[in-house]
C-alpha cells in the first residue's frame, strides 16, 4: 500500500511501502535507494538484484497512492498531480467541469482535495496535527540550531472587536483578577503588554496581553511583517452582535493566519442573544464549536466577571493545540511593540522577546537603531536583569526611537550593531525615494501592469484583492453582484473585507498588508486616512455611480491578464525559381497579394501544408536591397534558418501584434485550452 503525505511546512511528500521491504545494507551495494527494512543477513541472488533496481526505477517516477494525507490548509494542484500520478490539466478540467474555479495561488482546499480524490479512488484521511519540529521551520525567529533546544513559551494574545463592545472592560477585568503582581492595588502599566497568570489543572501558566488600541495597530503591524500574537480574541455583544469593526477585527486575523476565540460579552443585558451572534458569525464563515465547527465561543460578562476565567483557560487550550515554543539558551530575537521618547530616560522601546533571552548589557539592533541594553523593565515597572520567550520587556540604551514593529537581534558588537543600523537606514531611505517616485504603490493601474500569479498549463490565472466599504448594508450585495457578474475564469476577485461606513486607518492598514485596493461606494474618506493612504502607497477609488466602478474594475482585470500575440496577414507571393547566392539558396518570388516586408514573419506552405515559419532576413528587387516589395512585382526572398526552397511553394507574409483580450475571450480561450488537456 502507498500512502502520501503532505505536511504544512510547505508540501514535502512522503512515501511508505508496507511490502516486499529489504534491509538497507544490502541495498547499498545495489547503488539503488530501497525503502524499508527486513530480511537481515541474508545475500542477493542476482534475480532478486534485478528485481530491486526495477523496483526503484518504478519508485522514482510518480505513483498513485492509495491513501492521501490531507491538512487544513489543503493542498496545491500540483502536489495533487503528483500524488495521483496525474497532469496538473487533468485537474482543472475536472474542476472546471464541475463548476469550481480555483484561484489564482491554486490552492485547493481539504473539502475539493476529497471530491478529486474520490474520482480517482483514493482515500483522504486528515494529516496529524503539525509537529513542534515542522512548526519551528516556518518561524522566522527559529533556526536550525534551535530544535533541539526548545521549550514551551506562553502565548501572546490580543483583543480586538467593535467600540464599546467591552474590550475595555474585559482588559480591566483580567487585569484587576489575573496580572502577575505582587503588589495590591495600582499596577503601572506603561509598556503596553502584560503578564497573566492562569490556572489550567491545578496549575498557574502565564499568558501575555498586549495592550494596544485594537485591530488598527494589530494590522500596522502586520503590514511590516511583525507576527507578534499568537491567538486574537474578537469580542462582541451579545446585545449588539457584529458590528463594522468586528468585521475588520476579523479581516485582519484571518489574513494574518492567526486563531480565533471569540468572547461573546454582555450576557448579562436585556436583550442579550448569544444565539443570535452565533448565528451571524457562523455565516460570514466562523463556526461555532457547539455547532460542529473549529471556532472556539465563549459567552461572558466581562462587568460582572462572569465567565471570563472559562474564555482564558479556551484561550490556553487553543495555544496548547499550537505547541509553541522557543529556545530560552540563545541571544535574544524579538519585536518593537511600542516605542517613545522620555525627557529624562531617552529612547524607549517596549519589546517582546520572540526567541532566546534578552540580558542586561547585550548589545541590539532594530531597524535604525541600536545600542546597548542599559536597564530592562518588566511590566510593573521593576528592574529586571533578563527577559526570556514571550516576555514584554520596556528597554532603555538605544541611540534612537526604532518604529512599532521593527525586528530587533542581539549582535556580538557595537561596530556590527552600527553597520546593521546604517544599512536599514539606507534601505529604509530608497524606499521612502522610490515611494514618492510613484513606485510599489498598490494602485488598480500598478495591479494592471502586475501578475499576481504564475501560469499553469498555458493557463494565466491572476487574484484581484479588495477592500470593499459603502454606505449602507444593501449596497454590499449589489456592488459584490454586479462585480461578481464579470467573468472569472482568468482574474478571480477576492474581497477581504465587506463592510459599511466610511474608509479608516485600519482598511489602509489591511490594504498594505495584503496588496489590495480599496472601493469605496458612496462613502467619505477623511484627510487623515487619505494622507496615511498617499504614505503608504494605497490607492482609494470612490465612486458614486455603481456602472463607473464596474467599468474600472473592468479595465483593471483585463490589464492583469497577459497579451496574447495575433498574427496579422499582409501579404503572399509565390516561388517561380531558385537562385544559389554567396550567403545560401534565396527563393525567386512574384507578390500576388498585398506586400512583403524585410523583418516580416513568413510562412512556407507546400502543397498546402506549412514546412517552415520564420522571419524574412533578405529582400532584393533587381539586385538592390529593398525594405519593402508590393503586389504585381518580382523579389528575391532569402531566411538565415531556411534554403529548402522548391518551386510552387507558397510564402504568406504576417506582422506579429500584441493584442489585449477582454474578459469574455480570456473565459474562451480557458474553455478551449481545457478541452484540449482531454484529448
């Protein structure tokens, strides 16, 4: 039996033979890679040799498994070729055929892995969840060094949702019951991150809070690349259920691959339906536990406390399940959480410390600045000499205020800490340089001129993301139809946030993170947004009448699909005799139709059928080199890569053009290429 496996640190596939295994000592002498092990001590007989060197040639090409493994994230169309021995083409034919147009990354989900699985008789069976191992290899902060050396870090959490849906109150709730402090009363919480102590079986393990204004700094962050939380609390009112920032919230979690626990809050209330919420959630795709799904929902009333030790004790299991962890034995690596100026202290930057340990008296880089470490502060404000995995730490001895997000390492040296500075600064100015200069803006003439995707099988198949914002609910779905109505065969649009209400800060912010334009459709966009937009090179396009913003988009996703080159006929001539020259044979023509051209493309045709197609190289008229020879007169027509010239042949002239399609002939000529795949 064959059993595949696909694992999720980037799709390395695995195969097992459960029969005929042979020890790997014997197999060395064969200079073959044999599978297994068994039958020890005993020699090869030369049939058995034979029959060991075939069973690896067969090994080495594709084989259809029996048994597939599958993860959450699903698969590509080409991992799943491989693994049913068949053509990426035979795929997207079956998928097309039934409907389903995958998009432009070509990622096909669990649920259409099985569907083609099942057409080809092999069973999926869902993989086993990651190991430490395979998770530490896609984090950045972990290298190689590390895996043998790692231990369990507390996760690092943070709350988001819609204004006064009780974040607020949920955060003083936690603070007031759960911070690790030794102190009654006041605790100073000026780094904006903290520590909480929560008991799981018996047991107090720690978690970090950051304390940031919501999902606005949540998705600047991102936008840099600072993947600092490990698990997002979305809180929502049980009396209210989701609001426009919740959808936002939500947005930016998704897109940022981080989990979701969602605290359903103010239980307590008149009017309060946690169902209702449910039932909301559950259909902008976030299903609930209770009803089958993977999302974890607990309902609480943050005011009174109630139940908020049941959602920190979910948020610990759900980073149980994520087996984090780090290697504490190895120089800090880490990420700027926040960062200021202080009259009387100089540069400060609150940090999380992502991998290793961060000491007194280590010299960091971050960004454009560096230092060395002259005091640490932990979150009640005390000196502390060291700061271990997942710990917030406020860090003075910088020479400058680094930015919210940078990442910052510790170096052997000041000079070495000097020369990372001043390289980042460099880097940091030609790109502020190239962004005034217009380039890398996100803009639907950029996105035009831009492939958002590879080709697979001659098919160009690209992804339009978008953040969509109008004026009321209703608009939502006539906006998204009348978009949706435009063919998708080719550009698939993707929108990764529908909501009301005007543009803000943290639409840009997602915008950034993931290369998308904003629509907006009869809404405002405030100065402010608008200047932290032209900064961050996002375009915004606001539109009044719904026909002008389907024309744009239009234009937009025609432009991302590649030209395809027509040949256009100028002319044909026939050949009457054939001339041997000092450069080879040259054909004697007469032009019957239009012209030829020198640098024109040619066709060879005889007795109907094409022996050759190149480009005409000399043109002569009576001896003389000639541009151009028109209908009625005699040449001499000669190619650097052709003399099999024969009388009677028949010579078609064409110019080779760049045409742009529209939708509608992009949609056909995919059908076409299908169609072709299964023949």
């Amino acid at each position: 039996m064959i059993i595949g496996k696909k694992n999720a640190a980037g799709g390395s596939r695995r195969r097992m033979k459960a029969d005929n295994d042979v020890d790997m000592d014997d197999s060395s002498e064969l200079n073959v890679s044999i599978p297994g092990a068994a039958r020890k001590g005993r020699k090869w007989s030369k049939a058995s040799r034979k029959a060991a060197r075939l069973q690896a040639a067969r090994d080495a090409a594709p084989v259809k498994v029996e048994i597939l493994e599958v993860d959450e994230e699903g698969m590509t169309v080409e991992e799943l070729a491989y693994d049913l021995a068949t053509s990426d083409g035979e795929i997207l034919g079956y998928l097309y055929s039934k409907g389903i147009k995958p998009d432009g990354v070509q990622t096909l989900d669990r649920d259409i892995v099985k569907m083609v699985c099942k057409m080809y008789d092999v069973e999926v069976i869902d993989a086993d969840p990651v190991k430490v191992e395979e998770m530490a290899r896609k984090k950045a902060f972990l290298d190689e060094e590390d895996l043998d050396k790692l231990e369990e870090r507390p996760p690092v959490l943070t709350i988001m949702g819609h204004v006064d849906h009780g974040k607020t109150t949920l955060l003083d709730c936690i603070r007031k019951s759960k911070v690790a402090s030794s102190e009654a009363g006041g605790i100073t919480q000026g780094i904006g991150a903290y520590k909480v102590l929560v008991p799981v079986d018996g047991k107090l393990q720690p978690c970090v809070f950051l304390d940031t204004p919501g999902h606005e700094a949540f998705g600047a962050m991102r936008a840099r690349g600072a993947r600092v939380t490990d698990i997002a609390i979305i809180v929502v009112a049980a009396d209210d259920g989701i609001r426009p920032q919740t959808t936002e919230a939500i947005a930016h979690a998704r897109a940022a691959g981080v989990p979701i626990v969602i605290a359903i809050n103010k239980i307590d209330r008149d009017g309060a339906n946690p169902d209702r919420v449910m039932q909301e959630l559950s259909s902008i795709g976030l299903m609930p536990e209770d009803w089958g799904g993977d999302i974890p929902m607990v309902q609480i009333s943050a005011l009174k406390g109630e139940n908020v030790d049941e959602l920190l004790e979910t948020v610990m299991l759900v980073a149980e399940l994520q087996e984090l962890k780090a290697n504490p034995h190895r120089t800090a690596k880490g990420t700027v959480i926040e960062a200021g100026l202080d009259k009387s202290k100089g540069p400060l930057a609150t940090v999380i410390v992502q991998n290793g340990t961060l000491k007194r008296g280590d010299v960091v880089v971050c960004g454009e600045a560096f230092g060395k470490v002259r005091a640490l502060f932990d979150d009640d404000g005390k000196r502390v000499d060291e700061a271990g995995p997942s710990v917030p730490v406020q860090v003075i001895g910088l020479n400058n205020v680094p930015i919210s997000g940078d990442e910052f390492e510790v170096v052997e040296s000041l000079d070495i800490a000097r020369e990372r500075a001043e390289s980042s600064a460099v880097s940091l100015r030609d790109q502020r340089i190239s962004a005034k200069a217009g380039d890398g803006k996100v803009t639907l003439s950029s996105l035009a001129s831009a492939v958002a995707a590879g080709k697979v099988s001659g098919i160009d198949l690209h992804q339009l993301n978008i953040v969509m914002k109008v004026d009321v609910q209703g608009s939502i779905e006539a906006v998204k139809q009348a978009l949706q109505a435009l063919p998708q065969d080719n550009v698939t649009l993707k929108f990764l946030l529908e909501a009301t209400g005007n543009v803000s800060n943290s639409d840009v912010d997602l915008a950034v993170a993931s290369d998308a334009i904003i629509l907006g459709f009869n809404v405002k966009v405030p100065a402010s947004v608008k200047s932290l937009a032209e900064n961050k090179g996002v375009e915004i396009r606001v539109y009044r009448v719904i026909y002008e913003l389907i024309d744009d988009m239009r234009k937009a996703m025609e432009g991302l699909l590649d030209p395809v080159e027509e040949q256009v006929p100028i002319g044909s001539a026939e050949v009457r005799a054939v001339f041997s020259s000092g450069s080879g044979r040259v054909a004697g023509c007469m032009i019957n139709d239009g012209k030829v051209v020198t640098g024109c493309g040619i066709r060879v045709l005889r007795r109907g059928k094409v022996v050759h197609e190149g480009v005409l190289d000399s043109l002569r008229r009576v001896k003389e080199i000639v541009k151009e020879v028109n209908a009625g007169l005699e040449c001499g027509i000669g190619m650097e890569d052709f003399d099999d010239w024969e009388e009677g042949d028949t010579i078609e002239a064409f110019n080779t053009v760049e045409k742009r399609r529209t939708l509608e002939e992009a949609s056909a000529s995919i059908s076409e290429a299908l169609e072709g795949m299964k023949y």
